[in-house]
C-alpha cells in the first residue's frame, strides 16, 4: 500500500488512459474533482480548449489536477454528464458549477484513489507495475546490504589499524627503554657529574679509532711512540666533526693499540658499537683506593679505567715488552688493553683544564651469567679481608672478598690435571713477565658461576678458553670430567711500578706486619709469593699428582 500511495499525477494520467481507451467508465464511478480549496485552479484550466477543439471537459473522464502536498477531491458525478459533450466553455462551467452545488464532496486519501486505479486498470499494467516494485526493491535490499558490509568493513579495518599501531608504539617504548638500560651499576646520563668526561672519551676514541685505518704495516720503534692529537668544538672542522663540549683529545700509540686489538680478536666495528653506539656508560661504585672511576660499556664488554699519570707513563713505557708477550701468548691471563687515551677539557670556573688519562681495556666478567662469588687475590694477608653483611646476601654477593677470606672458606680452583697444568704454566709466564718489568702489588681476580652450563654434544672442552677477552676456566674432577662450576679469572692492576714511595712502604709496613704478609714488596718476591698462593689454592689432589 505504501508504494500507491507514492504513484504521481504522471502514473494516474496513464492508468486512467488505458482504462478509457480498452474498457468504458463504469456508471457508477465518481467523478473526480478538485477540493474547494484548488477549485478555482481547475476552473481556470478547464476553460482551455484541446488541439482538437473540444473543451477539455470533453474528455471522458473527470480532469484531475494535484500535487504531492495537495489532498484530492471526488464528486458524485451522473452518467448522463459523463457522457456529455460540452460545445462551448460557457455551458461547461454552468454544468460544473450546478454539481459543485448539487452533490455533496467526499474527501479521499491518495492510498483510495490508487486502489480505485489499480482496480479498474489493465492486468498487464499491474504486472509491470508489481514487476518494477520488486526489482526496486531487490536493488534497494542489495545496495543497503552493500553498504552495511562496507561500513562493516571500514570499522574493522581502522579498528585493525589501531591496535597495529598501538602495538607499534608499545615494541617502540620497550626498544627505547631496553637501549636505554645498563647492565649494571648506575647509567651515566646528562646531569650526572662526571658525564661531560664520559661523553668526551666516547667522542675522542669514536674518532681517532674511526681515523686509524687502513693497509696495516709493520710496527717499527717510532709508532710505539707516535701521539695523535684531536681538537674538538661546537663548530667541528675539517678533521673533527662538532661537539656538544670543547675539549681536546690525544691517543697514544694508534697503530699499536690497533695491532693489539687484533690479537685479541676485536672487530672495529664491533668495539665502536659497544662503546658509542648509544653514548651509554655505567658507573659501578664509588672510586676505590687508587681513586681511578670505573665506566663499563652498555653491553658489559669494556672498562673505561681512569688512571694516574705515573700508571700511564707505566704503560708507556711497557708496551713493547706487553705487545710482545701477547703475540708469544694469545691466552695471557694479563689484561687486556685496548687503547690509552687523553682528554684535557676546562674543569670548574676558575681551575683551569683537567687532564684526565684513561685505558679502554676488557671485562673479565661476562654480562650474561650471574657471578656468585668475587676474589680478589695477592698472596698477602696484611689487611686482605673483607667484611660481608650477614643479612643481605645479595649484597654480599656484589662484595669483593680478598684473601683472609678466600682461606676462611677453604675455596679451591677445582681444575683437573690437564687444565691446573696449563692454568700454571700460563699464569708463570705472565708472572716472570711482571717481574722483569718492575710491576708489582697486582692480583688475580676469579670470579665463580654456579650452575650446571656444561658444553653441547660433540664441543671439545678447552683446557684455557678466552671468550670475549674473558679467561673461561670449568671446573673438572681429577679425571678431567666437567663440574657444575665455571671460573672466570684475570690478572688485573698491573701497572704499580716498584717505585720510590713503594719501596717506603715496604720498611713502613714491616715495622708492624711480618714481611711475607705485606703486599708492598720487591717485585721478584711479590711474583714468587703471588704464583705460589695461586698455585697452593688449586685442588689439593691435583698437587699431589704433580708432585
């Protein structure tokens, strides 16, 4: 019924045409007229006269005018005024003025007039007309339900995009704050005291090792002396690229250090990412008694060690004997080092500058295996013990105990035969080395892992393994088996020449303390003692086979 109610003036002028033409109007059909409120429109268009010269009330039919917004109006017309010819306009408007006035005017909604019209029009015109309904209909079903898809579509592809992006946005903060993190210790970032001196390194070794390649050549005397000097400013120049800071940056020996971490099997690729990759350094502790700072890489691999200008002329001067010990030995248990370096940069208002001397050497440690325990061990006993808190054992796990202790807790390097034999052979060589080069006061580091890590199927156990730059050392039983400990060792501060003021303390301690428990002695009886300490805390079976 709703789709009657729509037919225009058009479709009802069609209808009533085939009905005129295929079937004479029913008698008693009423006539259609216009309301009193459009019935002097109507009267005005009846007066016109037809192309034909009829009067348009000739018709057969009742004229009919309307629009979308106006109601229309029947009137009860007889037949005999159906049929009727008018011959002139006059005598029409007579007739239809005299039956406005004599039938009574019925009003009826456009749903009853189209029923009235499909009821008296042709069979085939309602099929056509039922057949373009259901096709219209058809295609308005289609295109809404293809609209509903596509808004569907549309919610589910930006809701799609939001939790990408969401996602995104989360694996971005998570990367940030990961490159972000140190390891260990407290990151040394913008505010922190010492960061103007930890950006100055990393930007002086990121030149000066970016800057000393090249075709490598045989090292003569003059490059163990050779000095590069690097100045650096907001504005940069032709060789230095700009700063946040001025300061002025000097590398000691280039060619030498860089044949050195060759040896050691460093890339240079690999040893500029972990340093300035990310300008990250971590601060571990305060400095310890020799006052130097301590600045680890972001991944753990390296030490930064500020040093005192004695150790550097120490190095110095060295370093021919140390780069020809590392060729001869590519195990050394010495550490290993990597560069020597300078910054001098103005230091408070009115101090001036600040030197500031430095080495880039390994980290004994490795950053992904939990160490337990820490020794730090010399062979003396004159003030070598470390008091641990018994409350806090994580905290006692970071300490670094010493001798006394070391001996208090009957610890031993369980090595079997083979590697104890090789361990002792490697650690003499490096001794005798310190002795002919006036170095003493230096100590083994040992750090202890436990847990079982044994090596996979089919991997040769090494009896002496550098990993990294760290000397890996599993223990065994004396049948050489592996045990469910890894010892990770190193001898670490061997820079002390037996200086003057050494030699003092040697006669000032040795008023108050037995000789052989003082650490400040001559460096053929430092070594002798050192090696023999060592040697007395391997597993006591292993001794016995030896002897």
């Amino acid at each position: 019924m709703n789709i009657i109610r729509n037919i225009n003036e058009n479709d009802l002028a069609l209808l009533l045409s085939e009905e005129s033409k295929t079937t004479p109007m029913s008698t008693n059909l009423d006539h259609v007229r216009l309301a009193p409120t459009v019935c002097s429109k109507q009267s005005k268009s009846s007066e016109e006269i037809s192309p034909s010269g009829n009067s348009i009330s000739s018709l057969p039919i009742a004229a009919i005018t309307a629009t979308s917004n106006t109601s229309l109006h029947v009137d009860t017309l007889d037949s005999a005024s159906e049929e009727a010819q008018i011959p002139n306009i006059s005598s029409h408007s007579r007739d239809r003025n005299s039956i406005m006035n004599n039938h009574s005017t019925t009003l009826l909604s456009q749903e009853e007039i189209g029923q009235r019209l499909v009821m008296n029009a042709p069979m085939s015109s309602i099929s056509n007309s039922k057949s373009f309904i259901n096709t219209s209909r058809t295609l308005t079903q289609n295109e809404s339900t293809k609209s509903t898809q596509d808004a569907i579509n549309t919610e589910l592809n930006r809701m799609r995009t939001s939790i990408i992006a969401k996602r995104e946005r989360e694996r971005k903060r998570k990367e940030f704050l990961e490159d972000e993190r140190v390891l260990v210790g407290n990151k040394v970032s913008e505010g922190h005291s010492n960061y103007v001196m930890a950006y100055n390194m990393l930007t002086g070794i990121r030149v000066s090792v970016s800057r000393c390649s090249g075709i490598m050549k045989p090292l003569t005397e003059v490059d163990f002396r050779t000095t590069k000097k690097l100045a650096f400013d907001i504005s940069g120049s032709e060789l230095t690229p700009s700063s946040k800071y001025d300061f002025k940056f000097k590398d000691y020996a280039p060619q030498v250090f860089r044949s050195l971490r060759l040896l050691f099997g460093l890339d240079p690729a690999d040893y500029l990412v972990s340093l300035t990759s990310k300008y990250i350094l971590s601060e571990l502790g305060s400095p310890g008694k020799s006052g130097s700072f301590f600045y680890y890489s972001r991944d753990y691999k390296f030490i930064i060690k500020t040093i005192h200008h004695s150790e550097h002329r120490q190095l110095r001067r060295i370093l021919p004997q140390y780069y020809n010990h590392i060729k001869e030995n590519p195990k050394t248990l010495i550490s290993q080092f990597y560069g020597l370096h300078r910054v001098k940069m103005p230091w408070g208002r009115n101090a001036g500058l600040r030197k500031v001397h430095f080495i880039v050497m390994n980290n004994i440690f490795p950053p992904a295996k939990h160490i337990q325990s820490q020794y730090d061990l010399k062979g003396s006993l004159a003030g070598r013990v470390t008091s641990t808190p018994s409350n806090d054992i994580d905290l006692a796990r970071s300490i670094v105990l010493k001798d006394q202790n070391w001996l208090k807790e009957k610890k031993k390097l369980k090595l079997g035969p083979q590697k104890a034999n090789d361990f002792l052979n490697q650690l003499r060589s490096d001794v005798d080395l310190l002795e002919r080069l006036n170095i003493m006061d230096y100590s083994l580091l040992v750090g202890i892992h436990y847990g079982p890590n044994k090596p996979k199927n089919g991997d040769t156990p090494e009896t002496l393994m550098s990993f990294e730059g760290r000397s890996e050392l599993r223990a065994t039983d004396y049948l050489n088996n592996d045990l469910d400990e890894i010892y990770y060792v190193g001898v670490i501060d061997c820079l002390t020449n037996y200086s003057f003021f050494k030699k003092v303390e040697t006669l000032w301690r040795s008023l108050s303390h037995k000789r052989t428990e003082v650490s400040a002695v001559p460096p053929m009886e430092y070594g002798e003692r050192f090696y023999q300490f060592i040697r007395n805390s391997v597993d006591s079976h292993i001794i016995r086979k030896q002897c």
